[in-house]
C-alpha cells in the first residue's frame, strides 16, 4: 500500500496501484505528496536575493512504516559553479521512527546531514516544518534540544492528523 496526501487539505489517501483520475477545476492543480517524501518548500520572491531571505520549510509525509527522506540543495544564487566553487549547502534528511531502532516508547525521529559550505549553511533559517500522518498529538517537539510551541491537528474538518512547528 502507497500513502499520499492531499497538498492543500493534507488528507491522508491510501493508493493500491494502478492508474487514476483526478478532478482538475479551473483554477486548482490536484497536488499530492507521496507518502515517504521530505520536500523542501519556500515562499516565492521576485528574485535570488530576495528569495534567500525567506525562511524555507519542510513537509514531512510519513509513509506507511513512520518513515520519510529528502534532500534539499542550496546555493548563494549567483556563482556559475557553486559546486565546484563548494558555495553551496546540501541537506539530507531522514525521518525514522524510534521505536523500530530503541523498542521504546514512540517517537518520531528527524535526522538531518549536511555537506558544503557553513557560511551557506548558516545563513539559511527553517520557517516551519509540518508533518503529515502523524497519528496522535505529540506530547513535545523538541529542536536542538529546545521545546518549541507546536500546533497539532486531529482532522476534525476532513483532514488527516498533522502536527505543525
């Protein structure tokens, strides 16, 4: 079994395979996020520079096993090779259940790695990070160490559990 989401209303949709037709209004594109999937996200601007100022955020869809990766790739937006220049930031992250790895009590786990270069690194700022299928409010969210306010949403409008910092 697949499990996607609903972008605009995060409802959770299992999916056994196979081909399918979506209703596509004027107006509204059918988005979905695969179960599994960390993907990077980030308010527009008119331009490099002033699109590095956004915050930029995450959208964690757990899969059927509590499970989910990414990657994100960040450069100062100017230089032609970046990479070979190692002006550039590139983040992976994973998201892991804990009780699979400890046996312990339930907690999800997001691990990030990162390679290239600190200054970029350290220039950019996370905005927000929302997590799909979550499946009962977490008692704390805790970042570097630091409990930090969180939103939780049980689904009361049509939705799936979702849990915001």
């Amino acid at each position: 079994m697949i499990l996607r989401y609903n972008y605009y209303t995060s409802v959770e949709e299992s999916v056994h395979g196979g081909e399918e037709t979506f209703a596509a209004p004027l107006g509204k594109i059918p988005i979905h996020v695969r179960g599994g999937n960390v993907i990077p996200t980030q308010n527009p601007a008119s331009n490099t520079v002033a699109s590095r100022k956004n915050p930029f955020g995450l959208i964690i869809a757990l899969d059927d096993s509590d499970k989910a990766s990414g990657e994100l790739y960040w450069d100062e937006g100017d230089s032609l090779e970046p990479i070979v220049t190692g002006q550039y930031a590139l983040f992976q992250f994973y998201v892991q259940n804990a009780r699979q790895v400890l046996a312990v009590s339930r907690q999800n786990k997001l691990t990030t790695t990162a390679e290239g270069s600190q200054s970029i690194a350290s220039g950019m700022t996370m905005g927000s990070l929302t997590i799909l299928g979550v499946t009962s409010a977490p008692g704390s969210v805790r970042v570097n160490g630091n409990n930090v306010n969180f939103a939780y949403s049980n689904g009361v409008s049509g939705g799936n559990d979702v849990m915001e910092a």
